[in-house]
C-alpha cells in the first residue's frame, strides 16, 4: 500500500507524506550501496515521491549516491538539497551564503545529482541576517529564474523559519518537530499553515532516544549514531527516557507512536525519515495508513 499524498503548500502539487532523507550513515561509503539502494528502492516503490538531502550531509557523499542511485529516474520526484553550507578540506563545514558560494555549491550539487535542474532548493541554517539579506534573495532568485531550482525554502530552527514566513519568498520550510519538544515548533507551523507554506518535519522520530533498543549497540551504524547523539553529552538521552513509556503501547512500536504523533498534524505538508534499515523504512512507511 502506497503512502498517503498531502498538498505540497501552495505549489500545487501534492508530494507523500513521509519523505526519505538521503544522508548520516546511509550516505556513507562505509555503509554497501547494495543496502543503499534496496532502502531507497522500497521507498519508491511505496509511493515515496519526496527525497531531501545536503551537499554536506555523509561528508558530501550523500548527494553523489543518490545521483548514481537515482541514474535520472527523476520524473515525478521532489528532490530537495541544500546550500549555505559547504566542506572544507579538512572535513569540516562552514557557512557561505554569499551569492557567489551559493552558486558554486548548487552547480556542484547538480553535478553530483546528475541534473540540470532540482526542485527544491533550501537555505540551510542561516542566521537571520543571512536570511533577509538582500544579495542572498536576490541569487535565489535568479537560481529559479535560471530553471536550475523549481521551489524555494529554508531549513532552520523556528525563530528563522517564522522570519523566513515573513518574507513571503519561500514556498517551503523545514524544521524539526517531534514529541520531545513540539511546543517550539508548533505556533511556526500554524504561521506556515495560515500562509499558504509547505512545512516539512525533520527528525520526526526524535532519533529514536526513548526506544529500549536504542542502546543495544548491533552494527556500526547504530554507534555512530549512539556516537552523535552523545557528542554533546547525555542530556538529550536522558531528557529522552521521560518517554520510555511509549515502548508500552500495546500494538505499537515506540516508533510508530512518535511518527503517528507528527503524522496527525494535518498542517504539516510531509516529515523525512531515514534509517539504515530496509525493514525499519517499511515500517515506518506503513503507518501512513
């Protein structure tokens, strides 16, 4: 059964409502592309029409294996990246939304896409003095102008976004929300909502932290992601263990509960998921219906 399509905002288009996100560790080179491309193989298959990733994200592997993975089977998909942030060469990443780096990074991100053209392009992360300067708006702008993007967004924190609404620019934006803190979020959804924006929730399943088996270490994948949450400290996984009790929810899986939570939200136009995991990815999908 295919997942359940949503109006894409104001675009008129529709898009599904749970959207793979193509980065962390299934963008890596470490993780088989075999498995790679079985997970995003499921997600087509089911109806999964929305698929977001960065220049940045897996250390800028992630949107050179979609574009060999997707090898131009673009027809009908929403394929969103990124630009406002680049790697350096030493690995790490800094912000450029000078118009001139901003350029640079969406012609490489279209290179490693193999197109000439990607459908949703996003600020990611910026400040907000970033995201009202005028010579930033002004090269978005002209990138749709061009025919090199279709739709324009930005992804940040709520205060950003709800300024972002203010400009009336963007057809679409991306925050997180999810059970473990949706107060911050919600009133910027409702802006969203009022104005005709497409919102995308990221980080839906609040990486899982409240889940018994999230500390049952199996595979690599699973430490580096035990690895990020902890590199800033315990906190979140010990704010995380309040919602342990989702775990006892008869039918259910702990994560089924938290997606449902943001799935319920009808202003939400979809949520991007990932995992490493084809099966988790199945179920996920299927509580869509």
């Amino acid at each position: 059964m295919n997942v359940r399509r949503r109006p894409f905002g104001r675009t008129g288009r529709d898009i599904s409502e749970i959207g793979f996100g193509c980065g962390g560790y299934w963008g890596y080179p470490v993780f088989p592309e075999r498995d790679a491309r079985a997970i995003l193989e499921a997600a087509l298959e089911r109806g999964v029409d929305l698929l977001d990733t960065g220049p940045n994200y897996s250390n800028g592997n992630a949107e050179v294996r979609l574009g060999r993975l997707l090898a131009g089977r673009w027809d009908g998909l929403v394929v969103g990246t990124k630009v406002g942030t680049r790697q350096t060469a030493r690995g790490g990443v800094v912000k450029d939304f000078t118009p001139a780096g901003m350029r640079a990074s969406l012609e490489r991100s279209l290179r490693n896409l193999r197109t000439d053209h990607v459908p949703l392009l996003q600020l990611h992360s910026p400040s907000l003095a970033e995201l009202t300067n005028e010579e930033t708006l002004a090269a978005l702008a002209d990138f749709r102008r061009q025919g090199l993007v279709s739709w324009l967004g930005v992804s940040s924190g709520p205060r950003e976004v709800a300024r972002a609404l203010e400009l009336g620019v963007f057809d679409c934006v991306m925050l997180t929300y999810n059970l473990l803190s949706p107060a911050p979020a919600a009133s910027t959804v409702e802006q969203a909502a009022r104005a005709g924006v497409a919102v995308l929730a990221k980080s839906p399943l609040g990486q899982a932290l409240y889940s018994r088996s999230f500390l049952r270490v199996r595979s690599m994948s699973q430490l580096w992601y035990l690895a990020r949450t902890l590199r800033h400290g315990p906190g979140p996984l010990l704010r995380a263990r309040r919602f342990a009790f989702l775990n006892d929810v008869e039918g259910w899986r702990a994560t089924d509960v938290a997606l449902r939570f943001v799935l319920d939200d009808p202003r939400l136009s979809a949520t991007v998921i990932g995992t490493t995991k084809r099966s988790h990815l199945v179920d996920n999908l299927a509580v869509s219906n």
